[in-house]
C-alpha cells in the first residue's frame, strides 16, 4: 500500500474543489497500475464526493440545495456556531473509494473527485491510500 497527503486550499464558506487532478498525479507519481484508492478527509466540517464536473452549474447547485435543506439560522447549542457545516460534511461523507486500472481512475465520463468544504476558508489535508491489486 502506498500513502500519502495533499493540501487542499479553500477560499469560500463553502465551496467544492474539483481534486481528480491532483489525486490522478499522486497516482501517477506512486507509479500504480491496477487497484483501489481510499481517499479519506479527516475534517468534520468538510466531505467528499464523486459527480458531475463539466457543468460547473452542478456545484453551485449542489451547495444551494444544502443550504436549503439543512437549516442555517437554527438555534443550534454548538458553540462554535458552524453546526450547519458538520451536518452538511456527515451527510457528503469522509471517505471514497475509487477504482483505477493502467494508472487511471475508472470514473465515468463526467465524474470527478470533489472536496466539499462548508466552513471555510481554511487549509485542509486530504488522505490518500493506494492499494494495488494483484
């Protein structure tokens, strides 16, 4: 298995950062053909994702439709006061698993990797497993 990180640099409250590319040159670099990459975000304010990147429109609406659905103004008891972005991040998700094959990631044609980040801007890190098959 070969690990590593990389850093992801938000700049909005919420946003999501296509990360195929970066992922796809770690894979590249570790010099894997065929397996399973794990990729795992250790942030609880924060998810992953795989869908549409052609449309840049999809990520907008994505996070529209989060801030409709999870109540930004509730009267939450959290101190910290960004309750909204933990539950947007449980729902995304922490994890992904992404099959690759002759060093590429096996995602459909419009799919791409997406770190979501709903508490930003901040810096985060990005887990990333490869675990080669035989």
């Amino acid at each position: 298995m070969k690990s590593g990180s990389c850093i992801v640099k938000t700049t909005k409250v919420m946003e999501l950062i296509d990360i195929t590319a970066l992922l796809a040159k770690e894979l590249a670099a570790n010099e894997c053909s065929n397996g399973l990459c794990m990729v795992y975000n250790p942030h609880t304010t924060a998810g992953l994702t795989i869908n549409e990147g052609a449309d840049p429109a999809v990520q907008a609406d994505i996070i529209a439709g989060f801030r409709e659905f999870v109540p930004l103004h509730h009267p939450f008891m959290h101190r910290e006061g960004n309750s909204p972005a933990h539950m947007m991040a449980s729902l995304m998700g922490a994890s992904l698993n992404i099959a690759y094959k002759n060093g590429r990631f096996q995602l459909g044609t419009w799919q791409k990797v997406f770190f979501c980040e709903f508490d930003g801007p901040r810096t985060r890190n990005v887990h990333y497993h490869f675990i080669e098959s035989l």
